[in-house]
C-alpha cells in the first residue's frame, strides 16, 4: 500500500494500491498482455512454485489488477485481496474457497436473488448444502443452523433488494462459536460508509460493478481477507488450506502464507487457475478511476437516497418504503450503529394498486431509466414483476418477498430535487 495506515478513506479512495516508481506513469498503467517474458526456466519455475513474486501469465495475477485489489485491501483494512471478472465470481470464489463436496453454508435469506441462486441450486449440485436464516433471527435460531460440516456463513452488509441491514457483530459470534469464518458482501454502504472487519466478519466480498466503479463503466468483483480468521486453529475443518495441495506441489497454504495470505493465495493459484474468472486490465483501470472519487460520491448516494425514501414514505401511492435511513425501519438503529454516515442509495418502495400502477409509474419516468442495474451516477428503476420477475404471478411474487407493485429506485448523483420532481410526476401518472 503507498499510503501509511494513518491516512484516512478518502486518501487511500486516491493514493493507495499503487505508487510510481521515479520517472514511472502516474496512474496506474494498464498492463494489457497475457505473457511475461523472463531470462531463464528457472526463474520462471520460481513463480510457479510459489517461492517468488511476479507475473507468469494474466488468468492467474496481473500488475493492474494487483494494484487495484491492492487500493480496495486498503479500504477494507484487509490483508490481501484479489479481482475477480464479476461480484457472482467473487461470491462463488470466497465460498467455494472452504468448502467442498459433503460441506454445508449458512446464509442469511435476505440476498441477491443471484446468490441465492448460486447457493440453493448451483453449489448444492456440486454436492454442497445449505441453510438459510432470517437476518432477524434469534441466538438460538442461528445457533440451530449450523450442523458438523458447515464450513462458512454468508451474509451481505445490505440486501439487494429488501435493504435489511445485516447484524454483523450477532452472526459474527455465532459463526466463530461454530468455528467458521463470516463472509459479508459490502456492496452497497462500501468501505467509505461500513468496514464490516470492523464488527467481527473474516472475507469481505464486492460486486466492484456497482458503486465502486459508480458509472456503468465495467463488470468487476473483489474479496479481500481480513487476516483474522486462525485457519491451523480449526485445521481439520477446513483442510484445503490446512494440509499439502498437491496440485501445487504439497504447498499448505496457512503455513507458507500464513494467517494473512493463505486464503487468497489460495483463491487465485487454485480457484483462478481452474475457473479463470478473471477481470481484464482495462476493466481494472476503469474500476480505479472509480473508486477514486467513492468517498465523495458516496456521501451525494446517501444525501439523495435519504431524500427520496422521506418524499415516499410521505406519499399516499405508495404503501411502504424500505430504507434504514427511515426513523421507521426496523433496521434504523442498526443502520445508525453500524453506518452513522448512512448506508446506500438504493430505495424500494412497494406502490399502491399492484403491478398495474408499477407498471404505469415506469412508463411514465423522464429522468430515471428503466435498468436492471443499481449503484451508479444515473437514478434508475426497476420494477422485478414486469422484468427480472416476469414469469412469476403476483401470488408468488409475494411468497417470495417481492410484491407486484415493488419497485427499486436507485438514487444517482444528480439533484435531489430533480429526482424527486420526476417521481412525483411519475406518481401522478399512476
């Protein structure tokens, strides 16, 4: 890291990850090739084993992105950390990581449908179980999730969509008291509002797309690990990082690399060289020019996230608003606790009459666009009946936890008030 640990967000967001050499660029250079040449086999075998640092071939490591995970470590006040080609990838990487065949995964049930997805269905036919609990739920009730073989609980600091705010210290304690370590996806509040290392999680992981990146520029993921989780303390649990690879030539990681470095090494010369879901140089750099701005930008997501749910929750079309920055969420005080700088600008709001009046009330927006992506400089919407959710009727819709008339509103940078003017005529429509 170019910068010391003193040095607050905002100039880590600027200085951190890379510094330039006398005379060398001073952005981080894109480093567009595949190959590295080196002078002999020798040295080359070197990198190979393990025993050196340096560049064999862009699917494993890559100078830009190194210098950019680097940046995001820094943030987080991780140890080390690693790009991967999307948040999808990062979240199956950070999983997958300690688990196998015959293992099982708590998570909380309020997620991306995706990782839901990727969890529930993907990994369960690579022979991996799962359970999920209520982010509200009691002691006992996590506590009875967990069975012998649960390798990770999972968690995002912020759901995408329902905006539940994740109690990280309560599932960071019954996580370590079953010896596991806690992943958190922190995509929404990001470094610069929650450091979920902070309350006691082990791996943070980033869909790097959204507000890292905060322009629709390109799809990325990160995982950074915190250093903390003691892996030779709970050796038999989790022996991919415990006991020799020999697809590595009998390396244990936790031994070579320590408490620090065992788990990334781990990710990016097993998982990476065997799936390959790798973010290219160019998305890395347009990932950097992005996250030097998030502290600043994220304080505007917040302000105009804030504006927007109070304007909603005041309006008679609309029957509920979801956003911990509400002095009526259930999350608020956790919210208050966890992000006292506020946490995102994603609202969603559920509109009186259904899918009809969503339906009417994304027809008729001017200033918003209709997207299914959220966290960038431009307010979008989404309606998931009439788009992500289409095949499901309103009574499935419902079950789960989706309502017809849901819509997700993704505050960007632009004036509050402009926002607030075309929802309010967008309303009127309705």
């Amino acid at each position: 890291m170019s910068t010391p640990e003193s040095c607050g967000l905002g100039t880590k967001c600027v200085q951190a990850g890379y510094e330039p050499e006398n005379g060398g660029p001073r952005q981080v250079p894109i480093v567009q090739s595949t190959t590295f040449k080196y002078d002999t086999s020798e040295d080359m075998g070197r990198l190979f084993d393990l025993e050196a640092e340096g560049y064999f071939y862009s699917r494993l490591q890559n100078p830009t992105c190194d210098h950019v995970a680097a940046k995001i470590c820094a943030l987080e006040g991780g140890t080390a950390g690693m790009l991967t080609s999307s948040g999808q990838a990062a979240n199956f990487f950070a999983l997958f990581n300690v688990c196998q065949a015959g293992d099982h995964v708590v998570a909380s049930s309020s997620i991306y449908g995706g990782t839901y997805n990727l969890i529930k269905v993907t990994m369960a036919k690579m022979g991996i179980e799962s359970t999920f609990v209520s982010p509200d739920a009691t002691d006992d009730e996590l506590d009875a999730a967990f069975r012998p073989n649960t390798k990770v609980m999972f968690g995002e600091s912020i759901a995408n969509p329902a905006l539940t705010v994740l109690d990280i210290e309560r599932f960071a304690r019954a996580a370590h008291a079953h010896g596991v370590p806690l992943i958190v996806d922190n995509t929404f509040p990001t470094p610069i509002n929650l450091r979920p290392f902070e309350w006691g999680a082990d791996i943070v992981t980033h869909s790097t797309t959204k507000y890292m990146d905060g322009h629709a520029s390109a799809v990325g993921g990160a995982i950074v690990d915190s250093g903390n989780f003691d892996w030779m303390a709970h050796a038999d649990r989790f022996p991919g990082l415990t006991t020799p690879d020999e697809s590595y030539h009998g390396i244990v990681y936790a031994e070579r690399f320590g408490q620090g470095g065992a788990f990334i090494t781990k990710a990016t010369s097993q998982l990476m060289r065997d799936f390959g879901s790798t973010q290219s140089p160019q998305s890395a750099y347009l990932l950097n020019l992005g996250l030097e701005s998030l502290h600043v930008r994220m304080a505007r997501h917040v302000e105009n996230g804030q504006a927007v749910a109070e304007f909603l929750e005041a309006h008679p079309k609309v029957e509920k608003v979801a956003y911990p920055g509400l002095a009526s969420s259930p999350y608020h005080e956790l919210a208050r606790r966890l992000m006292p700088k506020g946490g995102c600008g994603v609202v969603s709001c559920e509109l009186t009459g259904g899918r009809e009046t969503a339906s009417r009330f994304m027809r008729a927006l001017r200033l918003a666009s209709i997207e299914t992506h959220v966290a960038d400089s431009r307010t979008c919407c989404l309606n998931p009946a009439s788009s992500t959710h289409r095949q499901m009727s309103d009574e499935e819709l419902a079950a789960a936890g989706v309502p017809a008339g849901l819509v997700r509103i993704s505050c960007g940078l632009e004036d509050k008030e402009d926002i607030i003017a075309d929802l309010a005529q967008a309303l009127d429509a309705c």
